[in-house]
C-alpha cells in the first residue's frame, strides 16, 4: 500500500470533490427538496420496506415510527445540506451507520435495496423543479454520486464492524465450549431430573385439572435455549435436543395431563416421557463428551463473564427474541460509594467486596439468564425471557439482598453495601447499544437520586 494513503483522507476528499463539482443550484434544489419532502420520502421508504419479508425481521411499526423514521429525514437532510457539512463530519456519520447496521445485521442486499428506492424517490423529486435538461441531469448525477458514496463507506464499515463482531463471536463461543464440562453436564442432569420428578409429583397428586411444567421454560430449558445453543453451535445433537423438548411439551405432556374427567396417565404414557428423556439425556451427555474441557475468558477477579463477550450474547438474545416473539431485560447495576471501600480498606478488600457481590448475583438468578463483569464496581445481568413486572421483582430483590447481607472484609469485620439498579427492558429495537444505553441512563439517574434503589427505562 502507498504510505502516503490514507482511507478517511481519501473519502474526505471525495465527498468534497463531488460537492464541489455539482453547480450550486443543483445542490440548493436538493436541499430544498429535503426540506419539503424528507418525512414523504422517508414515508415511502419504510413504507415498502416493512412489506419486505427479510426487512420485517429487523423492522416494526412501532420501532420506525418512534425513531427509525426521524432518523432516514436527518440523514437525507444532512447529507443534502446546502451549504454542505464539512466532509469529515459527514464521512464520520456514514461510517457509524454502517457500524449500527452490522450490530443489527442488516443484510447489505436490503441496505443496496433501500439506496436504490431512495435514488429513484429522489428523482422523481427533482424533475418539477427544472425546466432545464441539463441542471436536472446534474442534479440526479449529484444525488446518485452522494447517495451511492454514502453507501460505499456504510459498506466498508459494515464489513470491518462485521469481521470484528464474527471474532467476537467465536471467541465467545469457544469460550463457552470451554467450561468445566464434567461439572457443567452433572448439574444440567441434575435439574432435568428435577424436572421430570415435579411432573410425576404433579401428576401423582393431581385432582381434578392441572398443569404439568413445560420443559421449555425450566432450569434446563432456559439453560439449553441460552447457553447450550452457543456453547455447542453446530452439533447435531442442538437441533436434536430442541425437537425433544418441543415434542415433550407440545405432544406427550397434554397427552399425560389430566383434564375434564380424564384419569391419571396411563403407564404407557408415562413410559413414553421417559423414553423421551432418556433420549434428551443420552445426546446430552454425548454433548458434552464431544468438547475438551478448558478454562479462560472469565473475568478474573469475579469469574463472571467477560464484558467482550456482552455484544455476541445481546445479539443472540435479539434474535431469539425477534424469532419466538420473547424478551428479556439487562439490568446495570453499580455499587455505591464503592470508591470509599478502596480508599478507607484498600484494595484487596475491594476485591473482596467485589467477589461476595458477584457470588450474591449468582445467586439471584436463574440458569439461563447471564451476569457479567462489566467495569470496575459495575455488574451486568440479562434476564431472559421476563416482562417487566418480573425483571423489577428480581431487581427488587437483587436491591435488597445486597442492602441487608452483611458484607466480610476479614478479622472479623463487615460491612453494609448498596446498590443502584438500572432496568431496561428490550422494546424491539435492533441495534443492541440501544438497550444498554437505556439501562446505563436508568443507573445513573438510580444514583443521582438517593442510591440504593431501582429505576427502570421507560
């Protein structure tokens, strides 16, 4: 490569040379048209992208009526702006789009769709306003060439975002193969059983109508879904798992359920739930025994997830959510005035306070759900599969666990320690910074009002 190349420089130039080489008249005109029809062709574009099957996915009414829509009308009216930006604003913008669409996962064919509905929206905009032949030619050329520039660097960012993101992900997953196997296959056999033995319990004291749990929504269930789909990304056995508990639930569950008079199961149906299980345990234990035991990509001190692998894990949760019409929440919490630990103890005693909260949290959540170390005295939980009714009742009780446990500091000593909790619950949109950012401004506004509670983002 010429050293004296330099991408940002040349893009920068680029979009300045266009600018520069479109007639001023061209330029006014379209800013013009922005200014008049930006929400219209905004409209438009959503408009036929929501009747897009691929686009639906990343895509819903109410996500581009609250934010979606008024953002495509300030980036029309921005990169149209007469007099122009300065073009390493510009270029700088473009490229963060292209970053949010590879957090999303936009397909880039759906991205290329939407320029080329926005080109043709645009010139149709532009023929009333010239009587001449020629501007008009120079005026479409000059959207076209900024339009598909605008494209080019959303691209190049895209595909980088999107390689780191796959990085990302891998090591997250390997990470995941990596835990201690043998104790990670005893305990999910462990709460199967438990499972299956709450079923025959159930069905053993039933009078009248009950309801048996489903598999789907247990310990294990919730484990399999969330954790084990990643930890053993392509083996068979996932798939053939996932249709072992749906065929559990859907087909011999209501099968063995007393309902309207009907006895107790028969034993040949009760055989059949085990012979499903059996089943379920044997790929299972197969499972595990395909991958090496490893340990690494903890967080050291709390032995939580580590925070790089927090985009890989929201993304999955995405679109489990997007898929089966599910949620979940992430909840940031902060340990209050946790710098007067550090400077009144020292820092090996905030460590210490810093492992009996993350041994706390562990113990406030479910299998499935995921606890993070996210910086310094900051802790990350995501809740799967809650409404915001349940993922407060946990933050609640994280809140008052932590202000009622006595903490140890050694020789005998404790102390109190609080918490601010910030909740947010995932509303549909793509892109999952959205969230966080939701979930830090509900911690921060938690601590600007007194500490020692819980807000959750509306």
């Amino acid at each position: 490569m010429n050293p004296a190349f330099h991408p940002e420089l040349s893009a920068e130039n680029e979009w300045r040379d266009i600018v520069q080489a479109a007639p001023a008249v061209c330029r006014a005109a379209l800013a013009q048209l922005m200014a008049e029809q930006a929400n219209t062709l905004a409209d438009k574009f959503y408009s036929h992208m929501l009747g897009h099957p691929q686009a639906k996915v990343f895509l819903t009414a109410e996500v581009v009526n609250q934010r979606l829509h008024a953002s495509m009308g300030r980036w029309l009216n921005e990169i149209f702006q007469h007099p122009p930006q300065e073009p390493a604003t510009i270029v700088a913008h473009q490229r963060y789009v292209g970053e949010v669409h590879a957090r999303i996962q936009l397909p880039l064919h759906l991205v290329s769709r939407g320029a080329r509905l926005i080109k043709n929206d645009v010139r149709a905009g532009l023929s009333p306003k010239f009587d001449d032949p020629v501007l008009l030619a120079q005026a479409i050329s000059f959207a076209d060439r900024l339009i598909d520039l605008s494209l080019e660097l959303m691209s190049v960012s895209y595909e980088r975002s999107s390689q780191r993101e796959a990085r990302t992900d891998e090591a997250y997953r390997l990470f995941s193969i990596g835990q201690n196997v043998g104790v990670e296959r005893e305990r999910q056999r462990a709460v199967l059983m438990e499972w299956a033995h709450e079923v025959m319990m159930t069905l053993h004291r039933a009078i009248g109508n009950v309801t048996l749990p489903t598999l789907r929504q247990s310990e294990f269930g919730m484990w399999f879904n969330h954790k084990a789909v990643a930890m053993f990304e392509g083996d068979a056995a996932v798939d053939q798992i996932l249709d072992i508990i749906e065929r559990i639930d859907t087909t011999v569950l209501p099968l063995i359920t007393p309902r309207d008079g009907r006895p107790f199961a028969s034993d040949d149906r009760v055989a059949e739930l085990q012979y499903e299980i059996d089943n379920l345990k044997f790929l299972l234990n197969n499972l595990f025994e395909r991958h090496q035991e490893a340990e690494n990509g903890r967080d050291v001190l709390t032995r939580l997830f580590n925070r790089r692998f927090l985009p890989a894990v929201i993304s999955r949760e995405i679109h489990v959510a997007q898929t089966r019409n599910s949620g979940f929440a992430l909840m940031l919490l902060d340990l209050d005035h946790f710098k007067r630990v550090n400077d009144g103890y020292g820092h090996d005693v905030g460590d210490q306070v810093l492992q009996q909260a993350a041994t706390l949290l562990m113990s406030c959540v479910r299998n499935g759900d995921f606890v993070f170390r996210y910086g310094g005295e900051e802790l990350l939980v995501m809740l799967v599969e809650v409404s915001k009714e349940s993922a407060m009742r946990v933050a609640e009780l994280i809140r008052s666990k932590f202000e009622s446990t006595p903490f140890q500091l050694g020789q005998g000593r404790t102390m109190n320690v609080t918490a601010s909790i910030g909740v947010a619950l995932y509303d549909g949109h793509p892109d999952h910074q959205y969230v966080l950012k939701r979930a830090d401004t509900a911690m921060y506004e938690a601590k600007q009002s007194g500490r020692n509670r819980v807000i959750f983002s509306a």
